[in-house]
C-alpha cells in the first residue's frame, strides 16, 4: 500500500476522498476534516511551507503510519496559501479491515502531521493585525503518546 500524499490549494472534495477509499473493500474508513475556526476575529490563515521539505515530511509520517498498522489505503491532503474560515485545510483518511487500526492511523497522522509537518501559519485579523502561530502545548502531548506505542 503507498499512501496518497498531497498539497494544494484548492478545496478538499471529502466525498471523492471518502468513496475512493471505501472502494477499497475493507471494513472501515477513518477520517478527519480540519476547518479553518472563525474565532477571535480571524479572517484568514495563511499557510506557508517549502514544497519539497513539507511534501517529504508529510509522506514520511504516512510511511510510519502504513508500517505501524494494517491498511488497505491511506489519503492525506493538505492545503497551503490564504485560507478563510471554514474552508478546508487537510483531510486525513484511511482505510484497513478493522475498525481499530484505522481509527488509531488516523489519530496518529493528524496528531503528527499537527507537530511535525513543517507549516508556518499566518493569522489575519479584523482591523489588520496579524500573528505567527506558536506551536502548542497540547498538540506536543498528543503527538508524544505515539512516540513509544505501536
């Protein structure tokens, strides 16, 4: 199985994603849908990255992820440039024969790919401020847990 990993900047068609790998035949799917939130007055959030560095980051998790557990199929896509709020921003799927090991894959690539995929965000507010955004705490946390588990 080779993951499917790309990046782009036009909208996610969940549907396609999501019929391309139940036609695989396994048991179940597992997926994540990331939105851009509306809060605190965001009206944009830019993402920067450097396409090959980023793009072999991103597949290098989804490697770690196919040889961590059993699956018949794997889709991540990720989106860069402006985005607004409630535009997708990345579509995390997966496919195996049991319930179990998609659901885990799939925490897992969201949980990395949140740590350690190389994006710089970017976000734009009501009244022209703008920031960096500082990685977090608890997105380290959630990574972490995979660090020892199979």
């Amino acid at each position: 199985m080779i993951p499917d990993v790309r990046l782009g900047t036009t909208d996610i068609d969940v549907a396609v994603e999501l019929a391309a790998l139940e036609g695989l035949g396994g048991g179940a799917v597992a997926s994540f849908t990331g939105i851009v939130r509306g809060d605190d007055a965001l009206i944009a959030l830019e993402l920067e990255h450097y396409p090959e560095m980023t793009l072999a980051a991103m597949t290098g998790i989804a490697e770690q992820a196919a040889a961590r557990w059993p699956l018949l199929g794997l889709t991540v896509v990720h989106r860069h440039g402006r985005l607004a709020p409630g535009e997708r921003i990345v579509f995390i799927g997966v496919a195996a024969s049991r319930r179990g090991a998609a659901i885990k894959a799939m925490q897992f690539l969201i949980d990395w790919l949140k740590t350690r995929a190389p994006f710089w965000k970017r976000e734009h507010r009501a009244g022209g401020g703008a920031s960096w955004v500082e990685p977090r705490e608890a997105d380290s946390q959630a990574a972490a847990r995979w660090e020892s588990r199979a």
